[in-house]
C-alpha cells in the first residue's frame, strides 16, 4: 500500500487573474510567515510519511523561503515527487535554487500561451519570452522535471496561435504539459463581466472549442507527449505522480485553507479563510463525503484517464454503452476508456453511466 500524497494550499498571489477562481488573497510577507508556521503546526498533528508532495495555489513560489521549513517538518519518504506551481514573473535563479536545495524536484509553471497577445487577455504579468527565461533557469539550476501549463479555448485564441505555441513548448526543456479547456466561473472578473453583458471575454464558440482541444491532442502527441488524462500530457515516465493519486482514488492529506483531502476513508475540505487556519490550533475539517462510494468513484475517476476502467467496472454500467455514440469510447484489452471526442463530453457521459449502475 501507497503512503498518502500531501497536497499544501498556499493562498497567496502578487495580483488575481480575471479567470481564477481558486482561493487567494493579496501576498505580504508578515502573513506568508504566520501561514507557513500553521502549516508546520498542523503536519505535526497529522504526523504522516508521504510520497508526493505538491504545493498549489494561489502563486506558490511567493513562498519559496518558507518552503525549507515546511519540507523539513515532513515525513517523506525515499523518491518523492515533490512539486511546486511557479509562476514565471518569480522564477529567478535565486528562488529557484532555494527550492532545488530543499529538495524540490518537479516544477508546474504557469505559462498559458506562447501567445503575448493572448497573454494580455488573460490578465497574465508575464510575457512568453520571461517563461522561456524561467524555464531555461530552472533546467540550468537543475530542474529536470518541468511541466508548463497551457489554456485552452482563451480569447483571441486561434488554431494558428495555438499551433505556435505548442510549437514553442516543444522547443523548451519540459517534461509534462497541462492543457486545460479555460472554464468562465461566476465568482470571477471573467464571470462578473459576461453576467453584466459586458461582452468580454470574447470566447471561441464550443464548436471551435472543442476543435482546439482535439487539436492540442494531436499536436502535443506528435511532439512527443503522450496523453493518459483529460488534461494532461507527459514524456515516457513523466506523469504527475501526486495528480494520478487524485485519478487512481489513492488517499492524500491537503493542508491549507480551501485544500481537499481523501484521507482515512472519508472526504473533508478546509474553509476558505485564511485567518481561520492561521489562527487555529489545527485545521478545521469539514466532512464533504463520510462514506464515498468505491464503485462509484472509480469509475469517475478512472474515466478521465487514458488508462480507462477494467472489466469488473464497467460491467457495471454496459447496460448504458448502446446510450452512447460509438466514437466516444473504446474497449481494448479489456479495459474501457474514452477517446478524445469523448473527454469533450465526460461529464455527461459518466453521468449517464452512473446512472445505469447495476448491483452484481
């Protein structure tokens, strides 16, 4: 059996971008320092061994001087993976060092677009040249793990530009991509302004959407990326050890307000307040799931990689296969997955799986 990965919510950002809709506040450096002591506080409590630990956010590199001192306060075990999000506006050689030496080996920086134009829409500080600098520095620090983000369906994106940027993604030192589809959430500039009818962002329509995805796909295979998730992508050996854990049903332990956990059998989230959990002797739990369905679960989860469900699974849910058009999934050595028409349409798909659920 697998240790459980640890998952450490640093809520911190310089400035909030308009389609964000993750947990953060603005950073000070008083506050960085209370925040890594409550983290250190609670790992003592949970006193766990981990396999993988990976720091999100929020800009978590903000907190690169503080990162030592919470690795040190972790159990981990031989061969972590130990990943931090970085984006490329603080990536410089000192920061950078001081997380390799910590022991960090695996780096998720924020690139989105090799695209300045698509950039500015996005709200983004940096521009493509400061990432490829950023990623250039982190691989001449010693960074050998690297995996860039990439958005997908963002104003003013094109085919063409799309195909430049992954292009331009192919020329740098990377190991693993993120293609995300950009999702507009309500509580977020982005949202805000298309409730108001202010008609921005402009967004491609979903059929274009959904044509860049299939695009990406393509492309990023023929670079040399493999696909084995919705939205992820990874050289032979390269995937996110600590993000498979989430896919694979596999426990992990978040800390940090607005972190998740599947931990000892049940589901739990941490509020959203800041102030709360650093002023909390231990982080408070909210149960989201006291008893998570297993069948249920796997099967959820397993159909967003490429890797697919086995043949106890989906036996479950066959009685629903003639519901859904051929194109969207496949059975190949007894395991069911789907193809990447059919990621497009996941949720609907594993609803309508679920949906036919039997008993055996």
């Amino acid at each position: 059996m697998s240790n459980p990965g640890l998952y450490i919510h640093v809520p911190f950002c310089r400035k909030k971008c308009p389609y964000c809709d993750f947990y953060s506040v603005g950073f000070r450096e008083d506050l960085a320092e209370q925040y890594a002591d409550a983290v250190t506080r609670n790992l003592r409590y949970y006193n766990e061994r981990y396999d993988t630990v990976y720091f999100g956010g929020g800009t978590p590199i903000l907190l690169a001087r503080h990162i030592p001192q919470i690795l040190a306060e972790c159990d981990i075990a031989d061969g972590a993976e130990i990943t931090v999000e970085c984006n490329p506006c603080e990536m410089n050689k000192e920061t950078l060092e001081i997380l390799f030496s910590a022991g960090v080996n695996r780096l998720s920086v924020g690139v989105q677009s090799a695209s300045n134009r698509e950039l500015k829409a996005l709200g983004r500080a940096h521009d493509f040249e400061q990432a490829k600098r950023a990623i250039f520095t982190a691989y001449e620090v010693g960074f050998l793990d690297i995996s860039a983000d990439i958005m997908l369906g963002t104003p003013v994106q094109t085919a063409e530009s799309l195909s430049h940027t992954i292009g331009e993604l192919g020329k740098l030192p990377l190991t693993h991509i993120s293609a995300y589809l950009l999702k507009i959430e309500p509580n977020t500039v982005f949202g805000k302004n298309m409730a108001a009818e202010l008609r921005s962002p402009v967004l491609p329509d979903e059929d274009e959407t959904a044509e860049l995805y299939l695009s990406a796909v393509r492309m990023l295979t023929g670079i040399g990326f493999k696909q084995y998730e919705i939205s992820n992508f990874a050289k032979d050996g390269t995937e996110s050890k600590h993000n498979l854990k989430y896919w694979r049903r596999e426990e992990y332990l978040g800390i940090g307000p607005a972190a998740h956990s599947f931990y000892n059998g049940k589901r739990f989230a941490i509020e959203r307040n800041l102030q709360e959990f650093m002023t909390s002797p231990r982080q408070i739990e909210v149960i989201t799931d006291e008893n998570p369905d297993e069948i249920e679960e796997k099967i959820m989860l397993g159909l967003r990689l490429t890797e697919g469900i086995e043949k106890p699974l989906w036996e479950r849910v066959k009685r629903a296969f003639p519901l859904i058009p051929e194109k969207y999934y496949k059975i190949e050595n007894e395991r069911l997955s789907l193809t990447a028409e059919g990621f497009l349409v996941s949720n609907e798909i594993i609803s309508t799986l679920l949906v036919h659920m039997e008993d055996l």
